[in-house]
C-alpha cells in the first residue's frame, strides 16, 4: 500500500513540475517574445547608435516609446498583451532565463549590433592551397 502511495505522489510532483513550464494560451509564445523583444533591444541600439547623437534636440524616452509602438505593430502584439506576457515570464524566472538564453545566444557584433554569420573558417587557407597535379 506504502508503494502505491509513493508512486502516486511521485508521479503528481513530477506532472505538476513539468506543467508549470508550460506556457498558458493566453500568453505570448516564447518564440513570440524573443522576436519582439530582440526587436525592441535593436530599437534601443538604432536609437542610441544612429538618432540621438545626431539630433539632440529629440526627447528619448518619447522617440523610444514611438519605436517601441511600431515594433508591436509589426509583430501584432498590443502593448498590454506584450506587458501581461513579460509579467508571466518575471514571475516563471526559469521561461524568463531560457528566453534571455536565447537571445544570448545568436551571434551578435557588440560594436555594430548586427548579427554576425559563422562560416567555414578555414575557406581561406583552402582557396590559397594549390592543387596537387599528378
């Protein structure tokens, strides 16, 4: 009896640590929030790399807010729905952690803020190579 008890248990934890990483229907995808926030972090660069050096004349937090409206238009996404679906991800730090993972992970020019393509690194020493003629 003991052991049914046991297993029992065991398999409520474990369904119920498993269920709390899913992400519920009515919040963004995790691949919904990484698109729109690496496209809010390339607003901040643009605005701070190209625009407001140029311009002082422009207040940032306003130019900030208006590219920010531009960028959930683009992906379809109401502000609040963006704000409801970061609060979740706040409040689930690890969804929140593999989602900055993510970001993290591409390869990205630091100086330049564009995203850098890994190719075939020893393509150049292959092309300068001769070919062996028998």
């Amino acid at each position: 009896m003991r052991i049914f008890l046991f297993i029992f248990l065991f398999s409520i934890s474990f369904f119920e640590c498993t269920k709390r990483d899913k992400v519920p229907a009515h919040i963004l995808s995790q691949q919904k929030m990484k698109a729109i926030v690496w496209d809010m972090l390339r607003t901040d660069r643009f605005l701070s790399n190209f625009v407001l050096p140029y311009d002082t004349s422009l207040n940032a937090d306003s130019e900030k807010i208006n590219l920010y409206k531009k960028v959930f238009l683009i992906h379809d996404v109401s502000k609040e729905k963006f704000k409801e679906s970061f609060n979740y991800y706040k409040d689930h730090p690890s969804l929140l952690k593999t989602l900055f993972d993510s970001l993290g992970s591409q390869n990205i020019d630091s100086e330049h803020g564009t995203q850098v393509h890994q190719g075939d690194t020893a393509l150049p020493f292959k092309r300068l190579r001769k070919p062996v003629h028998d």
